[in-house]
C-alpha cells in the first residue's frame, strides 16, 4: 500500500485492547492501513482497563490476543504517515526501549504527526517532546507531563499541539479521533498534487 495511506501503531503485551482496536478498525474505515509494531512479531496478550464504582484506580482484566506485523528494528520511518501510541500497561516498559525513543523522535524531526492516548503519552515523555506543550493524557500520568515541563489539560479530552496529538483514555476516543482524522486529512491536503 501507498506509504501516505500507512500509519504506524507501537505497542506490545499489555496493551490496552479497546484503544489498539478501536484505533485499527477506524483507520481501516477511513482508508488507512494500520501497521502494529511491537518489540518482536508475536501474539500480544492485550488487556482491558476499566473503571469501576468503589475503585481508586482503573482494574486490569485479560484482554484480546493480537498479531503484531511488524518488530520495531523493521521500522522505517519514511514508510508511515503518522505514529499513533495506544496505551494500557505497555508504555510503561516500551519507554524504556531505545527503539521506540528512536522511532518517536524521527517521526517527530521529520514533521510528522506523533498521536498519544492515555499511559501512551508515557512514550512522548521519555522522548522529551512534552517540553512547553499542552498535554492530555490519563490523570496518573499528569505528574510525568508535569515534572518534564508538559502543561497537562483538563477538562478537555483531548488536544492537539504542533505535530503532537494526545487524548486522556479510551472513553475520549469520540474527541482524540476527530482531531486525528482532522490532521491526517490535513497532511493528505499537502501531499495530493496540483
């Protein structure tokens, strides 16, 4: 498929599933082909994050298994769009890989759309690119943003910063969408000839 059409999504085991899914299916819809990356190519064991009366915090449960396509030493840039990062568990440890900070950055320094939704914000923090930029992101993850100079927003869902988009959870996919479609159309604008 045309490199204008693909958008990359990084995640791996403890993803959350209804953010990979729901990110795969509309991109799909629209035209897109989603590639998932992940540390090797394997079955990922997603999970669900839910919120629950009584509870402090969201609960885990066991989520759907899911295929990734691509490792992340097979990434290359210049084939992708955009990079979207789904959150769940994941982000938590894929911050920590070298990789994925390379593959943040490049989309970045190419000028490229970097979307972000909940914990998967955690990945643009490592990378250093919340520095002085308005971010949404999952309230226990509002200390990370902070403390590496982000300005975290509420009460809005989802905001767009420059090339960075980035939503609080998957109940703000209905905001963080619409300004992910509403960007990709952007960047479709200026590579349509004439």
């Amino acid at each position: 498929m045309n490199p204008d059409k693909k958008i990359l999504i990084i995640t791996g085991d403890a993803g959350e599933s209804f953010e990979i899914l729901y990110a795969t299916h509309r991109l799909r819809e629209a035209g897109f082909e989603p590639v998932i990356a992940a540390p090797a190519v394997k079955a990922m064991n997603l999970v669900i994050h839910d919120f629950e009366p009584g509870w402090d915090t969201y609960v885990e449960r066991k989520g759907y298994i899911v295929e990734s396509q691509i490792s992340f030493d097979e990434v290359d840039t210049d084939e992708y769009r955009a990079v979207l990062f789904p959150g769940g568990r994941a982000p938590e440890y894929l911050r920590n890989d070298l990789r994925v900070i390379r593959i943040t950055k490049e989309f970045y320094d190419r000028g490229k759309y970097v979307f972000a939704i909940c914990h998967g914000v955690q990945i643009l923090v490592t990378a250093g690119l919340v520095d002085k930029r308005k971010i949404a992101c999952y309230e226990h993850v509002k200390f990370e943003v902070e403390c590496c100079g982000g300005i975290y927003v509420t009460p809005d869902e989802a905001v767009k910063d420059g090339r960075i988009v980035t939503g609080k959870t998957w109940q703000s996919h209905p905001e963080f969408y619409k300004i992910v479609f509403n960007c990709l159309k952007e960047t479709e604008k200026a590579i349509m000839p004439g």
